[in-house]
C-alpha cells in the first residue's frame, strides 16, 4: 500500500494547525485590547461616584493608571529589547 503525499498535502497538514494557533493567538489579543480600555473606564466611573472631590478624583485616576504603560512606551520597549537581543547575537557570533 503506498501514499502518494505530495508538498501541497504536507503543507497544508503542517500549515493549518499553525495558521489557526495565529488566529487564537490573534484573537486572545484583540479580546485583551478591546476589554482593557472598558475595564478601566468602568473603574473610572466607579471612582466617579465615589469621590466628591475634584481633586481627590484626578489623584485616584492618577494612580489608578500609574499601572498603565502608554502604548508607544511598550513599542519603544519592545524595539529596544530586540535591538539589544540582536547586539548580543552579532557579538557573540563576532567573537566566535
């Protein structure tokens, strides 16, 4: 008995799996981008309520979003991260 399996059956076996992991993945991101902002609005709105102080108010959303890098931040991090990984990476294999 003898399979015939060519390129396009063992990608395909091969490359779907992984395609929908990337779409999860895609899409735990989405979830997590799209829940994050109507979290901390409704926590906002809380504080609202509580608070009868203008002042007391912006010391509470100071803080509470003191936790919260702006998304630029996280890029530069990230970018900086690589930039660094790839300078180790091109030193070592200098050095070798």
């Amino acid at each position: 008995m003898e399979f015939d399996v060519g390129l396009g059956a063992a990608a395909l076996v091969v490359g779907f799996p992984l395609l929908l992991l990337g779409f999860i993945g895609f899409m735990g991101r989405l979830e997590t981008w799209m829940l994050l902002p109507a979290e901390r609005a409704a926590a906002v709105v809380e504080l609202l309520e509580q608070v009868d102080e203008a002042d007391d108010l912006e010391r509470a959303v100071t803080s509470m979003m003191a936790g919260v890098a702006p998304a630029q931040a996280v890029r530069r991090r990230r970018r900086d991260a690589l930039r660094s990984a790839r300078r180790r990476r091109s030193a070592t294999a200098t050095a070798d």
